[in-house]
C-alpha cells in the first residue's frame, strides 16, 4: 500500500524526480529517465570526436555536462551522478506510425539557472524538458522556452495544429525549481474581436511583459490589429489592454 501511494503521489505532481531503479510515472511522461551514479563527462576531451547526431552542435558546447552513446543522452548532475534520458523508437530515427516514439535532444543549457534544455520529438508534435542540473527533476513544458532579459522568467508556446495553444505557459525561474504557470485564456480587451488563438511567435518587449506575433496560417482567420500582449503582475500572467 505504501508504494502504491507513492506512486499515486508522484503521478499528480507538477514535476517529477527519476529514480536510479525506475522510470518516470506515465502520467507525467512516457520517456525512459533514469539517474545513476555515474560521473559525466570527464572522460571526454577536446580531442575526442563528438558522434554524429540531430544534438552534435549541442553537445560539442557542453562537452564537460553532456554526452551521446546512441539512443542514450546522458546529463551531467551534482554530487557525481547522471541523468540518462533514452530514446524510445521502434526501429532507427523512425516515429511512424509509432504513439509511444520518443526522441530526446539536448537543444540548450542555462548556466545561471542549471538548467538544461531537452527537445522530444514525438510522432506526432513535441514537447520539451527543462532538466535540473541539480537532482534530474524534470518539468515538462510544450516547446522550447524563450527566456525573458532579465532571466526570471520564460514563456513556451504549444502551436500544435490540434491543440493550438493547448500547453502555452509562464515559466517562473526565480527559484531554484521551475514552476509552469497556465497562460490565462485569451485576450479580450474592450473593442476587440474576439480571439480563436494566440499569435505563434512570442517576443519580450521588456522584463515583465510579452507581444504575440505572426499568424498560425490555419483555421478562420483572427483580427491581426486586435492586442495580445501579456504582462506579469506580482509573479502572475495577465493580458494588458
């Protein structure tokens, strides 16, 4: 009973912790993430050709963090450990037609907050981890995070076609354990059309707030003069008018 609410808990929790003899709870994700006592990556030097992969550019800049033996990214953590995040394909680089694909790249790191950034291509669409350098926590999040200029916050944007938006969020970076903060629905300032979707491309205009620009390019098309800016209020997301 015990270790069935452990896993109960581990399975609602905002983010998750891989353990050295499991695997992350399903409802969180299905990718295969494991930590281990290992040392990563003192064994390679400048010397040592880095292998080919879609993560190589990556890789070469984190030579002393990261590191790629097949389908097995393995990150650097504290304390003389690892996290392995290992692909999950049926045959080769092939997702087709496969709904329990997952290929993990390595696409950025942020010094300042230790935190790497990992790309997962699914078969259909993708998602992207923010991994801690500290104890491997994973949070999931939609796309890859676009930081703001003073490095407390993030935004990712979902523009999947079947779920515009659906997992568009804040990030709050001001602790050393990210938090993801659900956008607040869509814009509606006085005056203005009404809004099927967020614009695509995300921009910070300055510390605190975010204009969406560009056009998805599907569905009934929106009033592209009607505001979509976002600003954050006391640590909380909400659209200036």
């Amino acid at each position: 009973m015990r270790a069935l609410l452990a896993w109960i808990f581990a399975a609602i929790a905002p983010s998750a912790l891989a353990q050295e003899t499991g695997v992350l709870p399903p409802f969180i994700s299905s990718s295969i993430a494991v930590v281990v006592q290992e040392k990563c990556c003192d064994w390679q030097s400048k010397h040592v050709p880095v292998p080919d992969s879609a993560d190589r550019e990556a890789l070469a800049k984190l030579r002393d963090r990261a590191y790629r033996n097949g389908v097995v990214l393995q990150l650097r953590l504290d304390n003389d450990r690892s996290l392995k995040l290992i692909d999950n394909t049926i045959t080769g680089e092939s997702c087709d037609g496969y709904d329990g694909c997952r290929k993990h790249r390595l696409i950025g790191w942020w010094p300042k907050h230790r935190q790497y950034i990992v790309d997962v291509d699914l078969w259909e669409g993708g998602k992207t981890y923010l991994v801690s350098a500290r104890d491997g926590r994973l949070l999931l999040i939609g796309s890859p995070p676009l930081l703001s200029p003073s490095g407390e916050y993030a935004i990712a944007m979902d523009n999947s076609i079947a779920y515009p938006n659906g997992g568009s969020e804040l990030i709050d970076l001001r602790q050393d354990t990210p938090t993801g903060i659900r956008l607040p629905g869509r814009p509606s300032c006085p005056g203005a059309n009404p809004q099927s979707w967020l614009r695509p491309d995300p921009r910070w205009l300055d510390a605190n707030r975010i204009i969406f620009e560009g056009s998805h390019g599907f569905g009934p098309p929106d009033d592209l003069t009607a505001k979509q800016v976002l600003r954050i209020v006391d640590g909380k997301p909400e659209w200036e008018c």
